[in-house]
C-alpha cells in the first residue's frame, strides 16, 4: 500500500516561530529606542536653548543694572563675566548705528535719568556644527541700542546627548537579545513537543495503522498504536489537549480494529467452512489461472488432493476443447460475465471426461490484487444421458441412419440458406411381405442391409429413415438433370439382391422426388415428396415419381381449413377434451390435459395435428389457446375439491411458442384462471423444450411461474435443447415423448429400458417429475415403472374425453385410488 508523502515545509514550525519572534522584538525595541532617543534629543536641545537664552537674559540684565547705577554700559566688563561660561564660544554687540561688532571698549554713556525700559532677546537659531546662536536685541526706554548676538558651543551637550543613546541602544539590544533567548527556550520546548507529536502522527500514519491493517489480515494480535505520552502533560496547554486527543483517536482505532478483526475472523471462519464443506468444487486461483486454494470436492473431482492442486494452473485439467474456453473466462472476468454458468470439459486423473458446469467471480485478495473464485459441478452422468438421448433422439436405433428429426433440421437449415435443394423420398415394395411371412427380425435385417447400401452408394447425402420401410434422402446444389439422375441411380441401388442371412431378396421401391421453390419450408416439401412417393405406389411401384402442380390440391384444402379456423375460434365448435394422467405406482388422478377438439358441422371432427399447426402459423393460436383455458377452468372448477380424488391434481394446457412470445400473457392467463376460481398453483402449462431456445418466450415462462403457474417440458426429446438450458430454467414436470418409448420398445432385450431411464434420471436430477408420454401397452407401462417415471398417459387409462364423461373417467379412476395399480383401468370411451 503505497505511503502518501506528507509535503515539509522550507522552514520548520519552530523556526518559523523563532524567526517572528525575533522580529516582533527586533521591531518592538527599535520603535521604543527611536522614541527614546528622540525624546532625549528634544530635551537636549530644549535645555541648549533654555542656556543660551539664560545668558542671554543675564547680560541683559547686567547691562540694565549698569545703565541704573552708572548711566553707563562697560561693555568690557560684562564680556569678561560672559567669558567664564564653559559654553560661550562668541559673544558680540552690535549698535543700531554700526553694522560690524562693538568693540570691546566701546563704552555707551546713556541718560542716567531717563527712564531704563526692557531689554527683550529673541532669534535664536542653531547651525550645522552643532553650535547655537542667539540674537538678542537689546532696547532702553523704548530705544533700540543694538543686537547683541550669543554663540554657545553644544558639543560637551550633544557629547553627553550621544552618550544616552548608545546607552539607550545598548539597553534595547541587551533586553532585545534576552528577550529573543527566553522566547526561543520557551518556544523551543514547546516544538520540541509538537515535533514529538507530529512524527508520532507520522509514523502511525506510514506504518503503525498499516501493520494493523496486516495484522487483520494475517488474523495476528492487534499492536498498540503510539508511544506513552505521559512526559507530554507538564507541556503547555494546547499540547496537552493535542496529546490527549491523539490518545483517544489511538484508542479508538485500536478498539475499531479488534472489532474489524473480530468480524474478519468470524467471516473467514464462515467462509473456511462453506469452502471446504462445499458439495461442489471450488478454487481461487491467480488471473493467469494458477490455484491458490482448493478444497476437498474438488481435489476428489480431479482426483488429488487439494494440497497438489495448489500453485498448479486450472487449465492443465481441462481437455483441450475447452482450455481456451476456461482460460478466457478467468482471464476475462467482468461484471458482465460474473456468475455466468459454462459448460466445460474436465480430465480426471485417469484420462476419463468430467462434464461440469462451470461460474467464474472477481474476489479481492486483500492486497490490493485480484483472485478469480471458480466454482465446478460435476454434470458427466447428465451430460452422458445427454449425449445418449441425442444420438437416440437424432438417429434411428434399428439402421443407425439420422432419423426424421435429424433429416429435418438439416432440410431446414439448407432452406435458410437458400441452397437449391431435393428431397427423395424412397418406399420399399412390398415390405409388409416380408414382415408377415418370414417373421420382423428378417425384416428388421432386411431394412438394416438397405440402410448399409444406401451409406455406401451415397456417402454425401444425408440418408434418413423415417420409420417402418420409409427412407428419405437429401440432394443439395443439383440442377434438375442431376437429381434425376440420382434418383434413378437409387432405383438401380435397391434392385440388386440383398443377402439376409442364407436368403437372398430381390426388392423394389418406389421414390417421390420434391424439389426446393421459394415460400416452401421443409414440412411442405417432405409433404410433396411423400405426395410423389404414393403417386409412384399407384402408378405401379418401382419407379420414380415428381411431385407436379396438380397435387398442390392439399394446398387448396389448407388455406380452406384455416378460414374455417378463423371462423370456428369463439364459437362452440371449438371445444375441451380431457385425457388423465396417472400415478404409475397407484393409479391416482394427477392431472387432466386439456386438448382442444374442433368440430366442423359440415367437414366433421378434424385433428389437432392438421388445425394446430395452421393456427400458430396464422397467429390463431392466441385466440384459439385463450379459449381452450377458459373453458377448461369453468368445466374442471367444480371437480378440483371432488372428495373422490387427490387434492392435489391439477389441470395441464398445452402454451405454444407464438403464445409465449406475446409479454402480456402471463397477466392474461393469470385473469382467465382466476376468473373462474381456479388457482394458479392447479394449472399446469406444458410447452415444447425447444420454447426454452425462445429468449421472449423464457421471459413470458419466468413471468407466468411467478404467478403461480407450475410448467413443464412436453416432448420431451424431439427437440434440441441441452442439459445447460434446462438446469437453468425450473421445471415442475418433464413430460417423455411417444417415440422415445417407442424407440426403447425397438432397441430389444437388455437395453430397452436405456433411453428411458437416461431421461428419468436427467429428470429427477432437475427436480422434475417425469411423465411417459403414449402409453399404450401394459408393456408400454412396465417400461415406464422400471424406468422410475412417476406418472403415464396413453389410451392404456383412457382416450381423451369430452366433458359430458368427464365424471364417468373422474369415477373410474377414483376407483383405483385406494389400491396399488397392477393393472390399470381401462375405458372403453
């Protein structure tokens, strides 16, 4: 932690303090010299002047006793007396009538009885030299006699004058000088303790408060801050409140850094043991990936312990896949990638993949740098069941070709780019033949030989099986005479004897060919092709078969059947029917799903699977889906409390993507369902797992859960989304499809039960409870109980029912509701 420099000042405080004391007394004794000295002056020269006047007023005198005695003036005489003062330099007469001086002999007879008036002195005047003169004019009885001018010498006066002020100098400087020793002792003990108190701030500053702040860290005793002050409180009294105030300030941090020390010690303690009791595994390591710290899950995850993880990068367990993928996500670590969950791929000490589920945060390493928290949850039996379930779900068990699933994603994504494209669709002849007389183990080899020819005669083309003796066939960027001509090169394909065992099979087929046109999507061109292909069955097999503008009739029919659609939505030709869905161990009613059924009064009932699609393509199925819910909560709200049944039971509707994508459903399913009474908790929305791909329609799925809807995945297993997404989002109910059961019923003994125990345990470990879709069988229903699913549905309990025998199926079912199932109930509706 870097120490800020505190800026020093050029002079100290205790000489800038010294320096103005020095001053103000330097001034202080030099104004009151300057004073004195002045003052002294004044009086000099005042007590000059008072002398010269004295002799002055003294000749005077002495020439008007003179002129009283003797009528006469002895000027001589009078000069003589003058001289014997020590400061008379000149003295002179000068009459009226002359204008040099007197002579000294002179002698002035005047009238002795005339009447002697006032003699008056004036003009005095000083000279450069320091000497003084006096002019004094000198009347009698009103008669001007003459000036008489008095020239003192003041250097004896202005001697002693300059004595006093080297005296008065001498003085100020001593007390000047004394004054600045006592003021800079005094002020010198009082910086002396600021001095002390100032380092000592100082030093708790750049150090004492740091090492607190370490000793917090490292969990160390707490140091006393400071040193004793005690020789401080016979300072003066402003240094004393200073010194007490920096012991309470010291005294407060030291009590606030225990209690800090005690709150870090206890939050470490918490944190210590979440980390090291953590289920899942977990490490802080460096920005460049290196392990700090790990704990126990994690050292067992990889297979060490957590004392070898440490100091070793994260990366050098990862697989190569996804070195780059965790390298970048500790490295990069921001507010917006924190907390974010990754899949990744692990290696344990024994080479084996580990799939987990990775979130990288920032944490702070308390030094001023940065730790990367990484938690890893291992998801490999998931993501196993994952993998199994998508090789099982895209391919076909029986001929390891792509199954219908595959070959449409595929036609989808050539149509999206525009590609030139032809599906071929091919029919074997005749194939119910060999089923029926030799037996569906040579019919299943006989298929699996054509799938392995069709692999080797087109190695680039994508080759599918749709089911039964159904194979479907991609041409991509061929012009017209190209596909022609790989059609009738697929003709030729089928028509060499297969070897089946010891048999040898000469076989037909018959092949629809669809080509690509602006406006048609893959399920309109999988249509055309199967159009051909039954056009080329009629036309005598064996054959080739393009589909032509004359069977765009279905077409026709379409665009009828969704006018109808529009006119049918709102009126009661659209109504509810109910299929249960049941405990597969007890054979108690969880929940009924609610199908919509239209029943035109001229064309008659026509099926889900035709109406369905055309209302999400036209945007009817907002209108459409709105409808089923409300008359579907009016009719099943008075069966919810049936004393008959669980209380728990709940009602399932099928939402659609295009539902979904609309922000206001969840506001408008909330106000249907509570209109009619009906909890939110009591209703069940299934939508497809591709929904969970939709970013708008996860939004509308968070929405609705918070409203009280319980939801869940139907399909299961057509679709394409991937553990990671599911994990993420909370499903109540994880609803199997048919094919999937079909698919274990194909896969034969000792391994039927994989596909569908794979998807149970990937449900459960979600938390869902997980339907089998398309019971049919009571095989059909041991396959789901030893699979671990928790409910069925299928026609095996009943087939979807209007609402006038719903209290026939209520009856039934309350029936087997307080017994174990062991055979189910099966209506005969």
């Amino acid at each position: 932690m870097p120490v800020r420099q505190s800026r020093r000042p050029i002079l100290g405080l205790q000489r800038q303090v010294m320096l103005a004391m020095a001053l103000v007394v330097t001034l202080t004794a030099g104004v009151l010299a300057g004073f004195w000295i002045t003052q002294q002056d004044e009086a000099y020269q005042e007590l000059v002047l008072t002398g010269a006047r004295t002799i002055g007023d003294g000749f005077v005198a002495e020439m008007t006793a003179q002129l009283d005695e003797m009528g006469v003036l002895d000027i001589e005489q009078l000069l003589d007396q003058l001289r014997e003062e020590p400061a008379l330099e000149d003295i002179r007469l000068m009459p009226a009538a002359l204008s040099g001086p007197i002579d000294p002999s002179s002698v002035l007879h005047l009238d002795r009885e005339r009447e002697l008036g006032d003699l008056v002195a004036n003009n005095i005047s000083r000279s450069a030299d320091g000497t003084v003169t006096i002019n004094q004019a000198v009347a009698y009885n009103g008669v001007t006699l003459g000036v008489i001018r008095v020239t003192l010498n003041n250097e004896h006066v202005l001697a002693r004058q300059r004595a006093a002020q080297q005296q008065t100098i001498l003085v100020t400087v001593t007390v000047s000088v004394l004054a600045a020793l006592l003021g800079a002792a005094l002020t010198r003990r009082m910086m002396r303790d600021l001095a002390r108190l100032s380092a000592m701030v100082e030093q708790s500053g750049t150090e004492e408060i740091p090492r607190v702040l370490e000793s917090i860290r490292d969990g160390d005793p707490i140091p006393r801050l400071g040193e004793d002050l005690t020789s401080l409180h016979h300072s003066s009294l402003e240094v004393r409140r200073l010194s007490d105030a920096f012991e309470l300030h010291h005294e407060a941090v030291t009590t606030l850094a225990a209690e800090l020390a005690g709150r870090l010690g206890a939050s470490d303690d918490r944190f210590r043991v979440a980390f090291e009791q953590s289920p899942i595994g977990m490490a802080l390591v460096r920005r460049n990936g290196e392990i700090v710290r790990a704990n126990r899950a994690l050292g067992e995850l990889l297979g060490r312990t957590p004392a070898q993880l440490v100091d070793v990068l994260l990366t050098d367990f990862t697989s190569a896949t996804s070195t780059d993928l965790v390298a970048a996500a500790i490295k990069g670590t921001n507010d917006t990638t924190r907390g974010m969950v990754q899949e990744a791929e692990y290696r344990a000490i024994d080479g084996s993949s580990l799939f987990v589920l990775q979130s990288v945060a920032t944490l702070d390493d308390g030094e001023g740098g940065e730790l990367r928290s990484v938690q890893i949850q291992d998801v490999s039996a998931a993501k196993r069941a994952e993998q199994t379930l998508q090789s099982l779900a895209f391919g076909d068990p029986l001929t390891g070709l792509a199954n219908r699933m595959a070959f449409e994603q595929h036609l989808a994504r050539t149509l999206t780019l525009g590609e030139p494209c032809a599906v071929v669709m091919l029919d074997l002849d005749r194939f119910k033949l060999v089923n029926d007389s030799l037996g569906h183990l040579t019919g299943d080899r006989l298929l699996q030989a054509v799938a392995a020819r069709l692999r080797r005669s087109f190695p680039d083309r994508v080759v599918a099986r749709f089911g039964g003796d159904e194979f479907v066939m991609l041409l991509e960027g061929l012009e017209a005479d190209a596909v022609e001509a790989e059609s009738a090169r697929l003709l030729e394909t089928i028509a060499d004897p297969f070897v089946v065992g010891d048999r040898r099979f000469y076989t037909t087929c018959s092949v629809g060919v669809a080509s690509s046109e602006p406006g048609l999507e893959q399920d309109d061109l999988i249509a055309c092709a199967d159009a051909a292909t039954y056009a080329a069955k009629a036309a005598g097999r064996g054959r080739v078969h393009r589909f032509v503008p004359s069977m765009r009739t279905q077409a026709d029919d379409r665009l009828q059947l969704e006018a109808d659609l529009r006119e049918a939505i709102g009126t009661d030709q659209i109504r509810v029917a109910y299929q249960p869905i049941v405990s597969t161990t007890s054979g108690r009613l969880a929940s009924l799903e609610a199908l919509a059924r239209w029943d035109p009064p001229v064309r008659g009932p026509i099926s889900p699977a035709e109406f369905i699609p055309i209302a999400e393509e036209t945007g009817l199925i907002d209108d459409l889906g709105r409808q089923v819910l409300r008359m579907a909560c009016r009719e099943l709200a008075g069966h919810l409390n049936d004393p008959r049944l669980d209380d728990r039971w709940a009602l399932s509707v099928n939402v659609s993507a295009a539902q979904l994508r609309r922000p206001e459903v969840a506001a408008q399913f909330a106000e249907d369902v509570r209109a009619a009474e009906v909890p939110t908790g009591r209703v069940i929305l299934e939508v497809t797992e591709s929904v969970l791909l939709d970013a708008d329609a996860v939004h509308s799925l968070v929405a609705l859960r918070a409203e009280g809807f319980r939801l869940a995945a139907d399909d299961f297993g057509k679709g394409e989304s991937s553990i990671g997404q599911l994990m993420r989002f909370p499903l109540d109910v994880l609803k199997i499809d048919m094919s999937l059961l079909r698919m274990s019923r194909e896969a034969g003994e000792g391994s039927e039960t994989t596909v569908m125990e794979s998807v149970t345990m990937l449900g459960h470990a979600l938390g869902a409870v997980v339907v089998a879709e398309g019971v049919e069988t009571e095989a059909d229903l041991v396959l789901a109980q030893n699979a671990g699913c928790d409910h069925a549905q299928g026609w095996l309990f009943d087939r979807p029912v209007p609402v006038l025998a719903l209290d026939r199926m209520l009856r039934e079912r309350a029936l087997v509701a307080d017994r174990e199932m062991t055979s189910p109930i099966v209506s005969g509706g």
